[in-house]
C-alpha cells in the first residue's frame, strides 16, 4: 500500500501548478495547467460548470480506492466521517427550514441520505445507522427544539463530530493522527471564540460550542472571550499557533473577515500532514494522503470560483490554501 500511496501523491497538483494555473488568462485554460500530470482530465469537460461533477466523481473515487486498498479501514472512516455529519445537517435542517436552499449530499460513506433523512424525522427506532449518528442526530433535534435556531445544529453536530472523531484517532494510536485531530479541534474553537466574540454571544454560549481534547483547554478560550482579535495576540502568541493569529488578527483589522486567520489556521494543518513524507509505512501514509487529496480538490473549487467570477490573480492566490505537493 505504501508504493502505492508515494504513486498517487506524485499526481498530487503542486503549489507552482496552482500558481501558473492562478496567473493565466482564463477558466479554460487555467483547467488545462491542473490537468498537467494530475488525476483529472478536464479537457473532457463539456461545460466548464460541470468541473463539479467532476470533482465530486473524484473524491468518491478515491475514497472507494482507499477501501479497497487498505487493511486500515477505520482510517478511511475516520477522514470520511465528516460527509456524515454534513449530511446530517442537510437532512436536519431540510426538515425544520424548508424555505433554505438545502445543501448538496457528499455521497462518501455507505450511510444513504434516505437513511439520514428518515432519522432527521424521528424514525430512530427503526434506523439501521450508526449509533454515533443517531445520538448526535438526537441532540441537535432537541437543542433546535429548545431555541429553535438553526445554528444549534451545527453547533451540536460539530461537537459530536469532533469527539467522534477523537475516539476514532484514539483507536487508531499513531500520535501524528491524534495530534492532527487535537489541532483541528483547537483551530475550530480559536474560529469559533473569534466569531462568537464578534457576534457578542457571551461565554456562556461560547462554552457550549467548544469542542473538548485539543491541545489547548476550553476554559483558555473562555477566560480570554472579552478580547478583540488583535488584543488576543500576545496571549496567544507564545502557543504554537500565535503566529498564525497575529497574522489573522493584523487582516482583521484591514479588512473586517476572518478569511486570513482561517487559511492560515489551514496551512499549519498541512503543515503537519506534510511530517508524512517522512514516514516509510503505516496508517499515516493513507490519512495524509486522503486529506491532502481533499485539499487539492478545494483548491480547485477555489481557483475555479475565482476565474469564473473575475478575481485576479493576485486576489485569488490570496484565497488558496498550501499544498502538499
């Protein structure tokens, strides 16, 4: 599996690819330089919109591949267990806000959205889904209830996602996954006290949106809730991600979004995947490359977006993330 996973991480689209693909001229064109020793061909595309079929058929490509080539299934279940949750939203939140455009299905894992939408209407008794699932699914049902807020679920589902997550990694015991989780979980609740401060929601619903098993406690977060983004700095700064909120923080205060401080909370995500190039054989190999697979499909959502809506390139280089490769 190893030989295999070095194989496909050579097709993997590199930072200099996305670069010129960013610096030329058109849509079209920008798609040709990706296509350039990469898994795609979208020279076959009819329409340039149908580069989201395209991307979409890829992803469920690889994951299928990846059981397939396996022995470290709980691996694979561990990075496509995210697509579940999203799913769960969707379903939920089609059952309590018809009028929303719902969002799109991720058709990753064996759970089927039919499944998911009967347990977002109540038919848990009857369902076959994982338990993990129809408890998360619960709580958000009964959180919504209890303010009838639409936010709740995501709030819920996070968590429960999250901790799912943990104890995936847990079983797993290979410190490079659980420490990727554990930054995950403290970049979610650095975005999360970031954006909850600037709504004015108080700590008391801070505290129920922290997720739990990062490397930094809840209680730091919640303590420090009254800062604005640039007085949190020199607090954060001597922990491992202070330069990456300075960094946030500084564009904040430019510019009045968060986008900044979230890609580069990202990057040092990939940075650590990128501590797998280093690692001959194991579990590692296949969740780096999972993951770094899905942030390569990102990056051309990105940079597709970008040329169809006129960005330059400049602006969108901005907007994209690190790669692996």
């Amino acid at each position: 599996m190893s030989s295999q996973l070095r194989m496909q991480e050579k097709k993997l689209i590199s930072n200099a690819t996305l670069e010129r693909a960013a610096d030329v001229a058109d849509t079209q064109e920008a798609l040709r330089v990706l296509s350039q020793g990469s898994d795609y061909d979208f020279g076959s595309l009819a329409r340039i919109d149908d580069c989201e079929l395209l991307l979409k058929n890829e992803l469920r490509r690889v994951y299928e591949q990846a059981y397939a080539i396996t022995e470290h299934a709980n691996i694979v279940t561990l990075c496509a267990c995210k697509y579940d949750y999203h799913n769960l939203k969707a379903a939920l939140k089609a059952r309590f806000s018809p009028q929303r455009t719902p969002n799109p299905y991720v058709l990753i894992t064996p759970n089927k959205p039919e499944d998911l939408e009967a347990l977002a209407a109540g038919g848990v008794e009857k369902s076959e889904l994982p338990s993990h699932l129809q408890e998360a699914a619960q709580q958000a049902i009964a959180a919504f209830q209890k303010d009838n807020n639409p936010q709740m679920i995501d709030i819920v589902l996070d968590r429960a996602m999250f901790v799912h997550m943990t104890a995936l990694a847990a079983a797993v015991d290979a410190a490079f996954i659980t420490d990727y989780v554990a930054l995950a979980i403290d970049f979610y609740n650095i975005k999360t006290l970031v954006r909850i401060r600037d709504m004015q929601k108080g700590t008391a619903f801070l505290s129920a949106c922290l997720v739990p098993d990062g490397r930094t406690e809840c209680a730091f977060f919640v303590e420090h809730y009254a800062k604005t983004p640039s007085a949190l700095v020199p607090v954060f700064y001597y922990r491992y991600f202070g330069e990456a909120m300075r960094l946030g923080a500084e564009s904040f205060e430019r510019s009045g979004n968060f986008s900044q401080l979230e890609r580069r909370l990202d990057n040092m995500l990939l940075t650590h995947l990128k501590k797998a190039k280093y690692i001959t054989y194991g579990p590692e190999l296949l969740f780096a490359y999972l993951l770094n697979k899905e942030n390569e499909i990102r990056q051309v959502r990105i940079l597709v977006s970008c040329k169809q809506n006129g960005i330059g390139p400049e602006a969108l280089k901005e907007r994209l993330r690190d790669n692996y490769a």
